[in-house]
C-alpha cells in the first residue's frame, strides 16, 4: 500500500511538467513572425484537435490493455520530440507536424493520469478523495504553468526560439516520474476484440444518459476555452499590450485556474452540485463582453474565465468518473476527452476565420452567444436528469 501511494505524488510532478508550457504565451507572436494569418494560426489548434482526436481512443484503450504506466512513458517521449520540430523549422506545414507529434504524447496522457490515480486510490480504499486530489493536482499544473509562462515572456524578449529549447528540456523531465509509476492492481480488458470492444466502449457512453451530458458540456468548456486562451493573446495585442507582459499576464490566469480547481471540491460542497453548474454558464459573459469592449479593464473578466475552467475540471471528472467501470475507464475518459477534441476541431478555424473575415470583436461575441445556448441546454438536460435519479 505505501509503494501504490507513491503514484500519488510522482502524478503531480509528471502533470506539473506536462503543463509546463514555455512556449504558449509567445507562440501566437511566434506564428506571426512567421508571417502565419490567423486562419493558419487556428488552422494548427484544429490539426492538433485533430490529431488528438483520432489518437484519443486508441490510446486510452492501450492504457487499458497495457497498463497506465506504459502508456505514460510513451506520452513522455513524445513531448520533446514535437517541441524539437518548433525549435528547427518555421512553416505552417511543419508546424502542423510538430502539433500532430505533440498531439500523440497528449493523448496518451490524457485521461490515462486520471485512470492511474483513480484506480490507485480504489486500490488505497480512498475513491471519495479523487475530486478532492484531481483538483489539487490540476491546481499545481495551473501553478507550473503560471511559472512556465512568465520564465516564456522573459526568454522571448531575447528570442523566440529560446522559449522552444527550455520546454523540451523540462517536457524531457516526465520520462523519470514515468519509470516510477507503479501499475495499480485491476480487472483487465479482454484484447481479444480491441475493435468491438471500443465500439461498445464508445456505445456504452453516448447511449448512457447521464454520462453523455456531462461529457457534452465537457466537451463546450474545453473547446471553448482553449479558443479563448489563443484568442486572449489576439486581444492583448489589440489593446496595445507589449509581449514581454504576454508571459506575466498568462501567469495570472493560470493562478486563477489553479485557484479554481483547488476550490472545485469545497465550492461544490458548499453550494451544491447543480448550482456549480449554472455558475460555469458565466464563461460566455467573458467572451460577449470581450466583444462589445476592447479595454484593459476587462483583464479581470478573462481571470474570472480562468477560475471558471479551473473549477469546472475536476467537478465534470469526478461525475463522469462515478458513472465509468474501472477495466474500461481510460478508454471512456478518452472518448470524452476526443468529444471535446472535435468539438474544438470545429470552433477553432471557425473562429480564426471570424477573425479574418469579421472582427476579434465579431468572433468573441458569436462564440460567447454560441456558449450560453448550448451550455444553457445541456444544464437544463444533466438538471433534469439529475432530478430523475
């Protein structure tokens, strides 16, 4: 039992280097001197949504049939071979390249960190603290990358590649956490059927109620809010911000989304679990705003929007983990987690290309009316359902 709670702490360091990002706060700037539009710019987001969609099941159900440590080593080799593609090249096709790369060792983190842990404390007898640990590990990640983007911001005003050669180097730092996972003791997946069994898989969680409506406004936070994290940048340069606040100014938000998932477990305690779900609605009034306004006074509301998605998290994990068999859940978190892929795959040029055609102002406006219909229905869909049960 000591030995299987290691994986407890070693999964905080292997999430905290894996959202260590130096290279976001500057790779808009990146693109741009690379003489990128914006609907390239978005174009790549959607390549990355892509490919992490078409790897997303197969490697959760690898997860399932390997085991979440192997998977995990793989997901750690793969980081810095995709930040190395950044570092030696400067097309849209080789930038489209280097997200494919990344992509896959994304995909085979995703959902199969959560799994590790979540069988991990089944194994310690202690599954009810999983929302409480998921918000705590998401909240050092916000953490890791709130120092990542400033230590971004700094390098880039000495060059735009330098940022690129200390992410590979820190994402190279995952590969020892890795080696140290210790499997968790669980019913294995038949692989004699690995297609079938994804089929049914997939089918069991579009076809479960519940489960379906919470991986849908999973899937409108996530594409959603990674759009608006791009976006933010567009914004901060539009209202005169120089870049060498970009790293300083994403460090905040990150701050704010640790916060918000370390407060996901009490918030939702305090005021329940219908409640918190209305209050996540509040996202939308973020980008409607951003787009009738272009003032430094609306800093605050984009920092709201990160507390927002920090919350949101670990609250939709832990419902959807309660509702998922342990043999099959890396595969069932995988399909949530490509639900939200294609999601953004969609909005993502969609919105780039608003930008093109439109306005910053047009795009921010329409996804933020786009946020309140949908994520509005599907509140109204899990409240209903969960009045039912």
């Amino acid at each position: 039992m000591t030995n299987i709670r290691s994986n407890l702490w070693k999964i905080y360091a292997y999430k905290l280097l894996s959202e260590f990002w130096v290279i976001v706060p500057i790779l808009i700037p990146y693109y741009q001197s690379n003489n990128l539009n914006k609907t390239q710019i978005f174009t790549i987001q959607a390549a990355y949504a892509l490919s992490i969609m078409i790897m997303e099941i197969p490697s959760g159900y690898l997860a399932d049939i390997i085991g979440r440590r192997k998977t995990l080593i793989l997901g750690a080799l793969f980081m810095p071979m995709g930040i190395g593609v950044y570092v030696f090249t400067n097309s849209f096709t080789s930038f489209l390249i280097a997200e494919f790369i990344i992509a896959i060792g994304n995909s085979m983190r995703s959902g199969c960190d959560s799994a590790l842990v979540y069988d991990t404390l089944i194994q310690l007898k202690e599954e009810s603290a999983y929302k409480k640990f998921e918000g705590k590990a998401f909240y050092y990640a916000r953490l890791g990358t709130s120092l990542s983007s400033i230590l971004g911001g700094l390098l880039a005003l000495l060059s735009l590649k330098l940022p690129f050669y200390a992410n590979m180097a820190t994402s190279a730092l995952m590969f020892p956490f890795a080696l140290a996972f210790i499997e968790p003791h669980r019913k294995k997946l038949e692989t004699a059927h690995p297609f079938r069994n994804i089929l049914r898989i997939s089918r069991y969680c579009f076809t479960h109620t519940k489960l379906r409506t919470f991986m849908l406004f999973m899937a409108l936070i996530q594409s959603t809010g990674i759009t608006g994290i791009w976006a933010y940048f567009l914004y901060y340069d539009s209202i005169g911000i120089s870049i060498g606040y970009f790293g300083v100014i994403f460090a905040v938000f990150q701050l704010f989304s640790a916060f918000g998932s370390r407060q996901a477990h009490f918030m939702e305690t305090k005021i329940g679990q219908k409640a918190s779900l209305y209050l996540l609605l509040l996202i939308a009034l973020t980008f409607i705003l951003l787009g009738f306004f272009k003032t430094f006074f609306l800093i605050p509301m984009i920092f709201l929007s990160a507390f927002l998605l920090g919350f949101a998290f670990p609250l939709l994990l832990d419902s959807m983990n309660r509702l998922i068999e342990s043999e099959v859940r890396a595969t069932a978190l995988s399909i949530a987690n490509m639900t939200g892929s294609l999601s953004f795959m969609i909005i993502s040029p969609i919105f780039g290309k608003l930008v093109d055609s439109n306005s910053l102002s047009d795009a921010f406006t329409i996804m933020g009316l786009f946020f309140i219909v949908c994520g509005g229905l599907i509140v109204v869909k899990i409240d209903r359902t969960l009045r039912k049960t």
